[in-house]
C-alpha cells in the first residue's frame, strides 16, 4: 500500500524548514558582514558583538527591537507540526507563519536603514529612531526563506496545484527572487525616468526624451542618419536572421551529412562564444581596419583604396554574427536531434523524397528551434555593447546610447531609462510575435515508446551548399582566432612584428618560493576572481533555468503568463541597464551587496537564466508527457520525477545551459564594468583597462589565455555531465558539445 | 514472495469534468466498478472514456462530484498519493533506463528495500514473460514487448486498481489477441480491479466481467458482455456492441411481457421489454437472421461473399436491408435468389422507436 502523504503527520521538508528558520534567527549573524565567504566573525566578538550578533542575541541585548515580532510567526510555524495536511489548521498556521514573517521581513527592510527611518512620515509619526540597520545576511536571508517556504507549505497543503508542495515552492522561490532582482532594480531605475533634475517628478521630462530625434529620426531614408531606435532593430533583425541560419547550417552538417570531421566543426563553432566580445572587434580591425593586414595586402596588391568600410553596420552585423551565431546552433542542435527519426523515416515511407520530408516535416518541427534561436540573437545584438563600441563608427545603436548617457559627460539616468525602456520595448516585441508565430501546435516528438531509427541525410540538393557555407564561415572563424592568437605573440601589432611572450609573462608570471607559489603576474587576481564567480553563478543559472522550464512547460498555474514575461524580462535588458540598476538599488538595505562578490554572481543568474529556460522549454516541449504522468502514477512525486525523469532525459540542455552560462559569466562585460570593485575585478574589466592604456599586447594575451581556458572548462563540464544513452540506433551521430 | 492484489473497488457520485471553460468531457455520471473486476469503457471517440480514466488515475481531477477507491474519498489526492497504476497508450517507459530499472522504479517509492525490489522486479518481468530481458533498453524491445514492460511496470506495485488506455493500439491483430488474454489471465490469476479503454467492441467482449458504454460524456449502458450484445438498451448500444441489424416494426398486442409484431405483413412473438403497442424497432444480430426459414420475410440476396468459415449476405427488400451470415458455406445462395428470412427464438429484441 502506497504510503499517503496526505495523512501522514510527519512531515520532513517542514521540519527541515522550521529548524532553518530558528537557525537563522538565532545562531547566524543576521546583518551582512564585509565578505559573505569569509568565516572571521566566529571568532571575532560573534556571538555578540553588533555586527556578528544573531537576531535573537540582538534582541537580548535590547537593541534592533524591531525585530523582535519575527518570533510569533516562528512560533506559530510550530503549531503546525504533527497534524497531517488535510487538517485545516495545518494550512492556516502556516500561511499565517509565512506571510507574517515574511511581510514583517520587507516592511521592517525597507522603513529602517542607514539612517533610521527612510521616510519622513514615519519619523513624523514613531519620532526620530536613533539606531540604523544594515543590509541582509545570513540569518536574515535563511529566515527570508524559511518563511517564503512555509508559506508555500501552506497553500500546497490548502491545495493549489493539487497540493504539490514541490511545484508550489518552486513558483514561490523564483517569483521572489525575480522579483528582487528583476523587477525590483528595474522599477527603481525607470523611475528615474520621470525624475526632474530638482528631484521630482515629471511626465514631461519623460516625453521630450521619449519623442527626440536622435532616437526616431528617418534621416537615412534622404541620405543623412536615422535614429537609433532604427539602427538597433535594423541591426537586430539582420542578425538575428543570419545567426539562425548559420546556426541551422551547422547543426544539419554535424547532425545530417556524411561530413568527417564533425567534431572539429563544432568546436569551432563553440569558439566565439568563449571569446571576450570586443576581442572579435579587434580581431576585425587588425583584419579589415584602415591598417589592417587584409586591407594593406589588397591596396598594395591590387591598388584598392583603403576604406573605412568596417566602422558602421557591416562591422558590426560581421562581429556580432560571428559572436552569436553559436548560440543559435546550440540552441538548435538539440532541437535537430530531438525531431523523431521514426517520423522522418514515416514520412519517406509516405513516398516524401528526401527534400520534401526536409520541408514538410524536419523543418516544420524544428519551428520552435528556429523562433527561439532568432529570438536570442535578436535580443543578442540588442542588448551588445562591446561590439558597437568599438566598430560602430557613426552608427549609433541603443545600448552605446546608454552606456555613454550614464558614463559619459551627460550622466543622465533619465535619458538612459527611457533608451532602455525602448528596447525593452523591441525585445519584448520580438519575444510575442515568436509566440504567435509558433501558435498552439504540438512538436512533440520523443514520445515515451523507445524510438528507434536514423536521421535521413540531407538532400543532395542541400547538402552542397550548405557545407560550402560551412566550410566557409569555418574558415573565417579560423583566420580570425588566427589573428587573435598572432596578436598576443608580437611585440607591438602593426609596428613592431618580432615575435615575443612577453606580454604572458607579465600576466601570468608565478614564481616557486618557499612558502608556495607567488602568483607575480599582473592578471592574476582577476583571473582567480572571474573563475570563482563563473564557477558560483552557472550551476544557479542552470537549475533556475530549468526549474523554470519545467514549470512552464509541465504546469499550470495562475498567472504563469505573466511568470514567463517576468522570467525572461532580464534577458531582455541590456547588460547596461542591469549594471546601473543593480547599483542604484542593491547599495541600500535591505539588499545591501554592491562591492561583493554576490552583486555579480546575482547580475549573471538573472543574466543568463533565459538562455537555460529556453534551452529546456525547447527540449522539454519535445518529452511526452506521458513520461510524466506515468513516474506520477507509479507513486512518485513531482519532485523526483524531475529529478529522475526530465534532468536525465534533459542533459544536452543542461550542458547548454551550463556551458553558456560559465562562459557568459567570464566573457561578459557590459553589466560588469559596472559592478566590479577593487577586491572585485573582473577578467573583462581588466582587459578593457589595459586597452585604454593602449596595451594591446597584453589585453589580447589575457584574452587568449581566458579563451583556452574556457575550452578546457567546457571539455570538462562535457565529461561530467555526460550524454544521455536513449538508445537510438548504432549509426547515429555523437554529438556532443 | 509473489505478486498480490490490493483490489479495492472504483465508484463514480456524480462526476463531471469540464476542460477550460465549456468543454464538458464527461458530464455528471455514475460508476460503479467492483472489487476484482475488469470493466471496459467503450465508446466512439471523444465520448470522455480516457478522461473518465485519468480522473481515476488523479491525473485530472473532477470539477464536480466524487470519486472513491476503496472507501476512501480520492476526488482531491494527486495521482502520486493514489495507489493505482496506470498503462498508457503509448506506453511511456522511461527511455534512458533500462527495463529492470523501468520495472524497479515504483517500487523505489512504496519503501521496499533494494533486494526486495530486485526480486519483485524480477517477478513482475516473469509474469509477462519477458524474463532475462532486464538489461535491455526500451528502444531494444518490440512494440509488443515494450507494451508487456509497460504492463509489468504498473503490476509489481500490486495497485488498488489498474488502468489501461488502449493498451493494444499498437500491436498487431495476432499479437492484440495474444496480449489481452494474457492481460485477462494475469487479471483474473491476481484479482485484478482493472479498468480498461477501448474501442474496439470485440476486444471488450473478449476480456470483461462488465462494459460500460459511453456516448457524447455520458453512460449509455452498462452490464455484462452477454447483457449488452442480448439485450441493448437502445439503438446506440446496440449498433456499437457488434452488428445489428435495425428492422422496423409495429406492435400490434401486447400481452403480459410478450408481445406481437408485424413487420411487413410478417408476426411474430417476442418479450416485451416494456413497451406499449405502437412503432417500434427490432434489432437483431447477423447471426440471428434464419436464411431459408419455413416462416419469415421474404428478401433478395443482393452480394454474396465468402469469408473462408462463413458466408456474408447482403439482403434487400422494401422495408430494410439486411446483413446476414450463415454457416453453411457449401451450398451458398445465389445473388439475385429471393430468401425467405426468419428470425432465431432468441436474440432479436425490441427498441423503442427512434
Ligand atoms: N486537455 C483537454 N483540453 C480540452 N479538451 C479536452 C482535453 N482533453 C480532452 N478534451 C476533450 O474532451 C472530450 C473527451 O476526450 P477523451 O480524451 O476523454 O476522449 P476519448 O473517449 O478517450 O476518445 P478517444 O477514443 O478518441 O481516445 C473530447 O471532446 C476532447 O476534445
Ligand atoms: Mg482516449
């Protein structure tokens, strides 16, 4: 007999909950210590020293009164224990415990600050309050959630969702977490929008910056420029166009041609993603640019006038496709190989040709692959900024705009809102036409029978030109990490070709000494920074992007809508904006963590979450849901369903989503130039330094270094997460990343 | 150690399920379904039977109304807190595990120890006889052997009740035939409350203890094979539940629970079943037609057709055609004769007119 959960009285994850509670109400200190990873405060004056003090010893000491209504709801929580779920009481102590807490949390965050009170009424009404409170820590944010889950507890055991306390907490942990740190800095920031420069607000500051012609003007239409709005969806569209095709292109040579040397072509195709953006835009320049060795051959050997054809649109859209057409083919491998072999192999038996089975069912069922991987590079080069800054010459695009509204001469926060409320605009725009396009049709295609069979080649008819572009785009990628690669090694490009290492030695030069190894370079500190925060921020990325996924693909719920436009909001926003918005709202309590090291962690999760929720919706939408409901039916709950079913049958997109969001979290560099620190500093942000200081040598060094050391992490990652074995036939393609 | 049953009874209190807004797939019935029974849901398709038996499984929950199993009220326990197993369609084995792992998984969650398991597992592959196959990958079976897998999988967790949503969809007419009477046996060996969904009529026949036909989200009739192909309620049942042929007739007496009706000038004596003098329909079956009766109407013989143990004849007349089979295939009626057809003692009966 199955055990029921209904009525069973002990209940494991609400102990578990509870106890994390207490913990963190009474043992961890509760306000934010300098160094989140650092352990100093228990031996220093913790537990009651005012910094280190838990809430509990706080409030025995007589200080942080205010805190001290947070034990009812702790208290409450208990009376909860030893019924079983269907006890009404069960339910309402713990909604009321969870709501209580956690409403008490933010009110109480965010009415007291640095400075008492943060708003006159209330010194008005309670007088002046003479302490002051710091951000959140430890304890502060354990009991955050131990209140958010027991909150959840409740409303699963009143029955929401059929009382799935998995599925229940899973929307609960990432509608506040999104909320935190999506739409909470995002609304901080385009209220600056409105803000007059005297401090107040205004509708109409607004609408002149809105309304200005150097966003909306059509001047390129009569020879002069147009406005940037125009040139970013121009841009955006064109990229996001080309990267797709590319990208199919790829995954049909790797997945559905006789071609050999498959592996050597993905790796390839992986290589832009691992490179630093500027660093393509350099490689272009010393290609194409007026002195660059492409140029100079064609002027000396044929007599063509040099030209300053590469700053403008054609640069640009070059190094953005060469930057993001990866992105579409990992989105789209997956999705070439999840169309069912056994539906092609039907259709050819329908007496299709090898073309029309290509048009009229691989292709169709690849529709949700294609929209989505439009969709990223659209919003790719939208949200690009290293690329414009350096290429863009007078082509002026949005997110330069408000990169130099903010850090140029003009700081103006209003003007950069409102650029970025514009994109924000666009994105969103592209990301409801791909659902309309996409419609309500099913895709799915690995159906719980055991699916046997081969992919068919591609028509001969295809097959040609498209290894021909392939080989094409292989080759260029090739020469310009060729360059890259050159660049590094010589004294001072362009003028002084000797070869050298210098510029590795004086970044990444160590020294064996008695005490250990001294780290001497230059480089050194970033570089152990920017691994530890990639290596801390992917993991998060990947199982918030797939929880994520699962819970828009495999349930229903109220306002799931709305939870998927709050999902992939982030994405949407350029790394500028996320930047600005995150200081602005991340220096104050009760979230207080601009300098840390978790300011970044955090900046990249919500980042790149998009990218892993795509990745699984797009394979998920291909699992049946039979596979579901027949775990749930052999007894098992939502949660190990996941866990045993979909993670498994899902690795290709959890590598996806690890991968991507490892690399993004070191090549990124847009949201980062703004959150980095003197303990923080990142890789990128170094190397744009160096490049101000015209070190080229060194920056392309670094960046070459960070590039092989992406490939031997991605490699890594591959071996460890491994491939799922769903026994298609021998002949299949390896395929892996 | 050996596979038991749990069986525990099905009941229905006025269920109702509503998709979205307005789309009513099963609209306020009545089940019951005993203990250690095999009850088919029949239906055309679209009339609610998968719904009907997702709703037992908990993987859709009644908008209105009640479900029991046992005596237990299930109309709000997710299907993970239901002890019932479910066989789907498409079968639904996890493709990255292997069958063993398939088989074991369940019971990974009802707190049996691991050797317990294996042994169960091991069991459960036996009784479908699929032993030695454990090592296996999904893809590596047949469609059949996948189906059997599927089947073993739900068994070993002994469930109160079992559900199959046509489960023989897949196979091939020799190898359905093979499947549902080992699902049968292993049913009736076991004890099995089984619920089961087709719509195939003769499938039905073949395997249950009660059918229950369904039309338009709704219960037409239920009871046993041999009460539905005898006696239908209505015209519906009677056209789904094998042939029938629909002859037009008028009661002209009516005594006691026999009555007497004519056909074209043609009487004859049958029960009642409670209607009263006036139109009415006769249905009777293909087998229960007479060719060459000394009494009966006369028809013409329009196609004659050799099936290899019977012969299948269409037959014409004013009021009605006619489908008719006879055994005798040696001396077969020519197309064109003209046949006096009469009807067998039992088996034809009488509908209401509609
Ligand atoms: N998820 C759903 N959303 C909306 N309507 C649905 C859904 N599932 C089923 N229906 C509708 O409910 C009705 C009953 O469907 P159900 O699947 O129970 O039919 P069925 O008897 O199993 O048919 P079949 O023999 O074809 O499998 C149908 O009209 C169907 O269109
Ligand atoms: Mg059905």
């Amino acid at each position: 007999m199955r055990q029921l959960t209904s009525e069973r009285t002990t209940h494991p994850v609400l102990i578990f909950w509870i106890i994390v509670g207490w913990a963190g109400f009474l043992l961890l200190p509760w306000y934010g210590i300098e160094d989140f990873f650092t352990f100093e405060w228990l031996i220093d004056g913790y537990p009651f020293d005012e910094d280190y003090a838990p809430a509990g010893f706080l409030i025995a000491q007589g200080e942080k009164l205010w805190l001290a209504p947070l034990i009812i709801p702790l208290v409450l929580s208990l009376f909860a224990l030893g019924k079983p779920k269907t006890h009404p009481a069960f339910s309402r102590f713990l909604i009321l415990a969870g709501a209580l807490g956690f409403g008490w949390l933010i009110i109480q965050g965010f009415a007291i600050g640095i400075r008492g009170f943060n708003a006159d009424w209330l010194r008005a009404l309670f007088g002046d309050l003479d302490d002051r409170q710091f951000g959140m820590g430890y304890g502060a944010l354990i009991c955050a959630a131990s209140f958010l889950f027991l909150f959840t507890q409740g409303i699963a055991a009143r029955g929401a969702i059929n009382g799935d306390v998995f599925v229940v907490s899973s929307i609960g942990g990432i509608v506040v977490i999104v909320t935190a740190f999506v739409f909470f800095p995002i609304a901080k920031m385009l209220t600056a929008a409105f803000i007059t420069e005297d401090g107040g607000y205004s509708a109409e500051v607004f609408a002149s910056k809105f309304f200005d012609d150097r966003l909306w003007g059509l001047g390129c239409l009569s020879g002069a420029r147009c406005g940037v709005a125009w040139n970013s969806l121009f841009l955006a569209v064109l990229v996001g166009l080309i990267t797709t095709v590319l990208g199919l292109i790829f995954a049909l040579v790797v997945t559905r041609s006789g071609f050999r040397h498959k592996r050597a072509l993905r790796a390839l195709t992986v290589l832009p993603i691992i490179t630093p953006p500027f660093v393509i835009g350099l490689a272009l320049i010393l290609l194409f640019g007026l002195s660059g060795s492409v140029t100079v051959f064609f002027a000396d050997v044929i007599g063509i006038q040099p030209t300053r054809w590469l700053y403008g649109l054609p640069g640009v859209l070059i190094a953005q496709t060469l930057a993001f057409t990866p992105i579409a083919f990992l989105v789209l491998i997956g999705v070439v190989e999840g169309v069912s072999p056994s539906m092609e192999e039907a259709a050819q038996t329908l007496r299709a040709s090898k073309w029309q089975v290509f048009k009229t069912i691989s292709l169709p069922l690849m529709r949700p692959g294609l929209a989505n991987a439009f969709l990223l590079g659209f919003i790719e080069s939208m949200a690009d900024f290293g690329n414009p800054l350096v290429l863009g010459g007078n082509f002026d695009v949005l997110s330069t705009e408000i990169f130099f509204a903010i850090v140029g001469a003009q700081y103006d926060q209003g003007k950069a809102a409102v650029l970025a409320m514009v994109l924000l605009c666009f994105t969103l725009g592209a990301f409801y036409a791909q659902r309309f396009w996409l419609g309500k049709k099913s895709y799915t295609t690995v159906s719980g029978k055991g699916d046997s069979g081969v992919h068919p080649q591609m028509p001969r008819a295809l097959s040609i030109p498209v290894l021909a572009l392939a080989m094409l785009w292989a080759v260029f990628t090739m020469v310009v990490y060729a360059m890259i690669f050159y660049g590094s090694v010589v004294e001072l490009w362009g003028v002084n070709n000797t070869l050298t290492f210098k510029h590795y030695v004086t970044a990444f030069s160590f020294r064996i000494e008695e005490a250990g190894i001294r780290w001497s370079g230059a480089a050194w500190d970033s570089f152990w920074t920017t691994l530890k925060i990639a290596a801390t921020a992917a993991p998060l990325t990947a199982i918030v992007g797939l929880i994520t996924a699962y819970l828009l693909t495999r349930q229903t719920f109220a306002g799931k809508n709305a939870f998927e436009f709050g999902t992939m909001l982030s994405f949407a926003i350029p790394g500028t904006v996320i930047g600005v918005s995150y200081i602005l709202a991340f220096n104050v309590p009760p979230i207080e963590i601009t300098g840390t090291g978790i300011i970044l962690v955090v900046s990249f999760i919500f980042r790149n979450m998009p990218v892993g929720v795509r990745a699984g919706i797009a394979s998920m939408s291909q699992l049946d849901k039979s596979l579901d409901e027949s775990s749930l039916t052999l007894g098992a709950n939502s949660w190990q369903t996941f866990r045993r079913i979909i993670l498994p049958l899902l690795r290709p997109a959890i590598l996806a989503a690890l991968v991507y969001s490892f690399v993004r979290a070191m090549t990124a560099i847009s949201a980062v130039i703004f959150l980095v620190s003197a303990e923080y500093d990142m890789a990128t942000s170094y190397i744009i330094g160096r490049v101000e200081n015209n070190d080229y040598g060194l920056a392309i060094a670094y960046s070459t270094t960070l590039i092989f050391v992406m490939l031997a992490a991605v490699g890594a990652m591959q071996l460890i997460v491994g491939r799922t074995e769903i026994g298609r036939r021998m002949s299949q393609s390896r395929t892996n990343v | 150690m050996k596979i038991n049953s749990k069986a525990a009874p099905v009941s229905f209190r006025n269920v109702t399920k509503v998709y979205g807004k307005d789309v009513v797939a099963v609209d306020d019935i009545n089940l019951e379904i005993e203990a250690g029974k095999l009850v088919t849901l029949l239906g055309p398709s679209g009339c609610g039977k998968t719904t009907t038996l997702r709703m037992i499984a908990g993987l859709e929950m009644a908008t209105k109304g009640a479900i029991f199993i046992g005596d237990r009220d299930v109309t709000l326990l997710p299907a993970t807190d239901r002890d019932v197993s479910m066989v789907f369609q498409s079968y639904a084995l996890f493709p990255h595990m292997s069958v063993m792992e398939n088989v074991s998984y369940g019971l990974g969650f009802s707190g049996f120890d691991k050797s317990e398991t294996r042994d169960r597992a091991r069991q459960g592959l036996e009784l479908v006889g699929l032993k030695g196959y454990g090592g296996r990958l999904p893809s590596e079976l047949s469609g059949g052997q996948q189906q059997r897998v599927a089947v073993a999988r739900a068994l070993v967790l002994e469930p109160q009740v079992l559900l199959f949503d046509e489960p023989l969809s897949n196979l091939d007419a020799k190898l359905r035939r093979q499947v549902r009477e080992d699902i049968r046996e292993i049913q009736q060996n076991l004890g099995l409350t089984v619920v089961y969904v087709t719509h195939d009529q003769e499938e039905a026949l073949a395997v249950s203890d009660e059918i229950v036909v369904m039309r338009n989200a709704g219960i037409a009739q239920i009871g046993s094979p041999r009460d539905l192909y005898d006696a239908p309620a209505d015209r519906f049942v009677a056209d789904f539940i094998g042939e029938a042929n629909i002859i037009p007739c008028e009661i002209t007496s009516v005594d006691g629970d026999k009555a007497t009706i004519d056909i074209a000038g043609f009487h004859h004596s049958l029960p009642a079943r409670g209607l009263p003098v006036g139109a009415a329909q006769l249905a009777v079956r293909p087998t229960r037609l007479v060719l060459g009766a000394t009494e009966g109407l006369p028809m013409e013989v329009k196609k004659a057709t050799y099936v290899g143990s019977r012969m299948e004849y269409t037959l014409t007349a004013p009021f009605a055609t006619l489908f008719a089979v006879s055994e005798d295939v040696d001396t077969p009626l020519d197309v064109g004769a003209t046949v006096t057809v009469g009807l067998a003692r039992i088996g034809p009966v009488l509908l209401a007119a509609g």
